[in-house]
C-alpha cells in the first residue's frame, strides 16, 4: 500500500462521521507500534512528525524510509499518510514535501491573519501540485509540545469570520481552529467551545482538525466528531503510556540494561493507547 495524502480519508471520515487519528511518531518504537495498531484495527491512519521528532530521528528523509521499511515489513495493507505537524516555515515544508511526506501543516497562526493566508496559500500553491494535502491553523492552541510552546496569554480562540476568510483565500484541505484544546496534559478540566465549533462548521466545508486530544473526554470528542472534525491529533497519551511503562518494567528489573527489554513492552503499551483511541474516534474497520 503506497503512502498516501490526508485529502479523501478526511473528506470520507467527515462524510460518514468519524475521525482519523494522527499518532505522533517520536522514535522507532512508535512508528512499529502505530503502524501495528493501523493495520489490527484495520484504520487509516496519519504519522504526525514535529519538526523536532523528524530531527531526532536522523530527519525527514530517515522518517519516511522507516516508514515505508516497516509498512513493508508488517504488509501493511491500510491507508497510510506521513504528515509534517506544526511546520514553521515554507521552506521547512518544502524539505518535508522533497523528502516524501505526504501531507504538511503550515503554522502561521502566531502571525496577522494577511501573513497567515499569504503564507499557506504559498504552501498550499506547492504541495497541490505534487499531490500534497495542508493544514491550516487559526487560533493559538495552549500548552507545550515539541518545539510548540503557547502560554496561557497568548491563547486565542479562532474567529469564525477569519476561518472563513483563510479557507476560502488559501484552498486548504483541512484546518485546524483554536476552541479550547491544549497541547500536552491539561492542568484543569478540558473546555472546548461547541457554540463557537458550530458557528466556524457553518462557514467553513472544509474537514475540521481537533488538536491537542490527550485528555478529552470521549463525548466531547464524538460531539466535536458530528461538529465536522475529521482529525484528532494525539502524541502525549502515547508518551505518557510509553513512559510509565518504562518505569514499571525498570523497578521491576533494577538491573536491566537490554533496551529491548524495557523500549518492546513501552512500544506494545503505545499500540495499546493507539487501538483504544481509533476506536474512540470510529475509525476501527474503515478501511
């Protein structure tokens, strides 16, 4: 199965009222594991890789041979997309692109709304023409995650009139809007803005990316689903659930020094939170 874009496994998911996950990839461990919980759960499935992630793991190129190995080497049979999250710049997403990702985001919602549309539209301009999908952001999601850090005063919620405005300018295929999620564990309870979410839904036809989906309870997750998101990032779920795992096997095995040992079990405990998560936002047996 060749890598593809996120444009018609978003477009089907919002038509038939699902979302696709996006599962961060952070080493090998985690791109073993996702691809595995994809193809057991029969789910498309999207390989969000930060900007950070993809230098940690030797770069874009390294990523996107790992990605294909490991597809080969488990048969993997089911819709796969290889998308650079929070890419900064246009020429970040033109490496990206280069190397073989399938789809990219352009951040630029920290710039004036004129920046923003100028510069996705450029980078929408580019990836279009090779098959590319983009996202879009509007809005400051809080928190921190990877490079991306948001404090609490620079969080902003999307402006209906301006989602509009941005996707209409700039023809992006999906777009994520700022409604009260956040990057990494939240400190309080979530509160995501569904009078706001159905207001963008009724001037935007474009499907909807829900980011920051650790910690969000399962029925607002299926509500902002029929609220036309087609996409829910996760990344700190897995890490957490990797992490912990690490240090069970650890206190359990003080003298252990085989990373085998410690990095298998963290790798099954992430496919574990992946399977769980795909059937949380419906995608199980949608492929």
């Amino acid at each position: 199965m060749p890598l593809v874009s996120m444009t018609e496994m978003l477009k089907t998911a919002q038509k038939n009222q699902y979302a696709v996950g996006q599962f961060n990839l952070n080493n090998m461990e985690f791109t073993q594991a996702i691809l595995q919980a994809a193809e057991e759960e029969k789910s498309p499935v999207i390989c969000g890789v930060s900007e950070g992630a993809a230098r940690y793991m030797g770069g874009f190129e390294t990523v996107v041979t790992l990605v294909k190995s490991l597809m080969k080497e488990y048969n993997v049979t089911v819709p796969v997309a290889i998308h650079l999250d929070h890419g900064s710049s246009f020429e970040n997403c033109m490496k990206a692109m280069k190397a073989g990702f399938t789809s990219v985001m352009i951040d630029g919602s920290h710039h004036p709304l004129e920046y923003n549309i100028e510069m996705t539209k450029r980078v929408v301009d580019a990836a279009h023409a090779i098959g590319v999908s983009v996202e879009a952001e509007l809005g400051r999601v809080g928190g921190q995650e990877d490079d991306l850090v948001v404090s609490e005063a620079e969080e902003a919620y999307a402006i209906p009139a301006e989602c509009k405005e941005l996707v209409e300018q700039t023809g992006v295929d999906c777009f994520a809007a700022a409604l009260g999620s956040v990057h990494g564990p939240y400190k309080g309870e979530p509160n995501l803005s569904f009078t706001r979410m159905e207001e963008i839904q009724q001037l935007v036809d474009v499907p909807f990316v829900l980011h920051g989906g650790t910690g969000i309870p399962t029925e607002d997750v299926k509500k902002a689903i029929r609220y036309g998101h087609a996409k829910v990032n996760v990344n700190t779920e897995s890490q957490m659930s990797s992490a912990a795992k690490v240090r069970e096997v650890l206190a359990e095995q003080p003298n252990q020094y085989d990373p085998r040992k410690y990095l298998g079990p963290a790798r099954d405990a992430v496919k574990e939170t992946v399977k769980f998560k795909m059937q949380e936002f419906g995608s199980s047996n949608q492929a």
